[in-house]
C-alpha cells in the first residue's frame, strides 16, 4: 500500500499466499492521503475504529494509535502487520469493542463497519471522550456510505458533510459538539424467542450490536433449530461461529450433560453467546473464545460440530471462510463425530464436505436451506 509516508508491505490473517484480496483499499489510502494533505495534528490520543487488517495503525505508527476492532483476525493481522514493519510491541494499543475506549480522544479515525449498529455503538461508547477540538474523519468506499450513516455521525456527535469521491471511496467530516443531548446506547438488545423451535422455545436472547440479526430470530438459524441432532452424554460439542449462541444454548438446554464450546472471531458475538447462555440458566458447562475458528482445539476431542459459516469478508464474496471451518473441524473432531451444517443450497457446501470427508448426508432442505452432516471416518 502506498502512504504518503511510503510503502507498506500488507497481509490478511491468517496469511495465506492463494490469497488474491488486499489487505487495504482505496478507502484506506484517501483517509491517509487526507491527513497528510491538510496536516491534522496526530500528536495527541489517535484512536482508530475499524480498521479492517491494520493497515491505518500501521501507517499511523509513529503517532502511537489505539486500534479499536470487533474483530480477532483484524487484531492479529494488525500484529503481524505492526511486526512485519518492525514496530515494537506496545507502540500501537490493540483494544476490542468489548474494552473501555481512552478518556479522551484527539483524532477520531473511523473505518465505515457493514453493521450501522455497530457505527452506533462505538460512537455512543466514544462520545465522551470527544471534545471540540477533535478531528473526526470516516472513510469507506462508496457503496458502504449512506444516508443513514451521516445521519448516524451528526445524531451523535455533530455536524456532518463528506467529500467528493475518489477511486469509488468517500471521507466523512464532522464537527464535535459534545454538549449536544444524545439518546442512551440502546445496546446489548435481548428479545424473546418464538415456540416450536425446541429446547430454547420461549427462551431470550442476547445481542450486542453487530451480531447478525439483532432484533429477531434469522430464519437460517430457525430452520437448523428444528433439525439439530438429539444426541445426550457427556459430548463435547463446539458452536462454531456462534453468533449470539442461540445454537449452543440450544444444545446445552437439550443435553445437560454436553459441555459446549463457543467460538467466534468476533468479540461482539461471543459476549451476546455468553449473554445468552447465562440469559437461559443453562444447567451445563461451557466455554466461550474468541479466535480463529477452530485453531486451538486439540485434534481429536471433539463429538461434535455445529456450524453456520459466513460466505462474505467485508464486501467480498468469498468461500475461503467456511473451508477453514470445515478444515478446522475435522481435525479437532473425533473418529466417528460429526460435523452437521446449514447453508444456502445454492452454495454447495456438500461438494466440500464430500471432497474433505468423503462424505455428506443432507439431514433436511428447504427451497432456501440445507441442513448437511459429516461424518471424520
């Protein structure tokens, strides 16, 4: 990536050399162009929200910035990235969404999220640490910046306008006034679920802004609710890609006996799984992580996987997810366990599955759904 104060060698996490996506784009380096051009003072508290790999804070660098991100492959592709350019540990402050931000902000750097509730929560989480004099400027491509999103910005903190686009990315300026009145976080949100889905019918739960579907049941999750397998015994069992939980705490209401592993790479999602689960006196145990996937999990342990995988990092459409999801799986799952998924039939998963298993049932379908099972032989 190019900077205004030169090159920067970039990767995603985990660094994989098929990888053909980039590290940064055109978002990023207008930010940076930006700050360059009209000489904003970096001397005081940089913080940056979003940054996708790293590639702000490491072209920041010198100025000391705190990253902060919902994201665990963000967070250590920003240390491999900081590393690689040889900055020592301590100079950038790696925070997550679920951290306290610093008392006070200078320069408020923001990288536009998918999630607007997300937008909302960090800046209501940020407010008060901004004061008149701070510089706040978004970034993000073009199709990423709506109406919603400036009106979100200017709710919150103040007077909002944008640039002019470039290379299909856009700036947003905005003018603190931190003694404009602002609604309270609304965020975590809990809701109560729906009857005939199980073991969890009746139950709440627990999203913190970002999770996906934050106000009611997704109908993916809902059609694998009525087809989850029924086994009962000590089964180590893992939620992979847990999302608020609902799957899990499904499990460990159904078999008091399980011991159930939640895992995400974003920390948003594993505090709704953990909310939830305390939400729903599950009489089990369980485990909640943040990482990447199923890394970490001893090979071999597991009975069983359950799995919903994302089709999508950020903007693009991608399957590269999922296969180190059923790849991860696996290895950690026992001879004889099983991995059991639901996707949308039209993704095919259970051509992978049958290339990595030598296997693949469909447990059920609908037109939109399909529920797959794998077999570790």
């Amino acid at each position: 990536m190019t900077t205004p104060w030169g090159d920067l060698a970039l990767t995603r996490f985990p660094e994989d050399p098929r990888e053909r996506l980039r590290a940064w784009d055109a978002s990023d380096e207008y930010l940076l162009r930006h700050l360059a051009e009209q000489e904003i003072p970096l001397s005081g508290t940089v913080v940056v929200v979003g940054d996708r790999w790293g590639a702000l804070v490491t072209a920041l660098a010198a100025h000391r910035p705190t990253q902060i991100t919902d994201s665990y492959l963000t967070q250590e592709a920003a240390r491999a990235n900081l590393d690689r350019h040889g900055v020592e540990p301590g100079t950038v402050r790696l925070l997550t969404t679920q951290d306290a931000p610093p008392d006070r902000v200078d320069v408020l750097l923001v990288r536009v999220p998918k999630s607007l509730a997300l937008l909302e929560d960090q800046l209501l989480r940020l407010a008060p640490a901004v004061h008149e004099g701070t510089a706040v400027v978004g970034t993000g491509m073009v199709k990423e910046i709506h109406t919603s999103t400036l009106q979100l910005f200017e709710r919150i903190l103040g007077p909002t306008r944008t640039s002019l686009a470039e290379r299909k990315a856009r700036l947003i300026f905005c003018t603190p006034e931190p003694s404009q009145e602002r609604a309270a976080n609304p965020w975590p949100y809990a809701y109560t679920l729906p009857d005939g889905i199980g073991a969890v019918s009746q139950g709440t739960v627990v999203n913190h802004a970002g999770v996906f579907c934050a106000d009611r049941l997704d109908i993916g999750t809902r059609f694998f609710l009525g087809h989850l397998p029924d086994g009962k015994g000590a089964q180590r069992v893992v939620d992979l890609g847990c999302g608020n939980g609902v799957v899990g705490t499904a499990v460990g209401l159904a078999n008091p006996e399980a011991e159930v592993l939640f895992v995400d790479e974003s920390f948003q999602a594993v505090a709704s799984a953990e909310a939830t689960y305390r939400a729903n006196g599950v009489p089990g145990h369980a485990e909640f992580r943040v990482g990447d996937g199923m890394a970490g999990v001893p090979a071999g342990t597991v009975d069983l996987v359950l799995n919903n995988p994302p089709f999508h990092s950020h903007q693009a459409t991608t399957d590269a997810t999922a296969w180190r999801m059923f790849t991860g799986a696996k290895r950690a799952l026992r001879p004889g366990g099983e991995l059991w998924v639901i996707g949308n039939r039209h993704l095919g998963y259970h051509v992978k599955l049958r290339r990595l298993f030598g296997n693949s049932e469909l447990v059920a379908g609908d037109p939109k759904f399909v529920v797959l099972r794998a077999v570790k032989r």
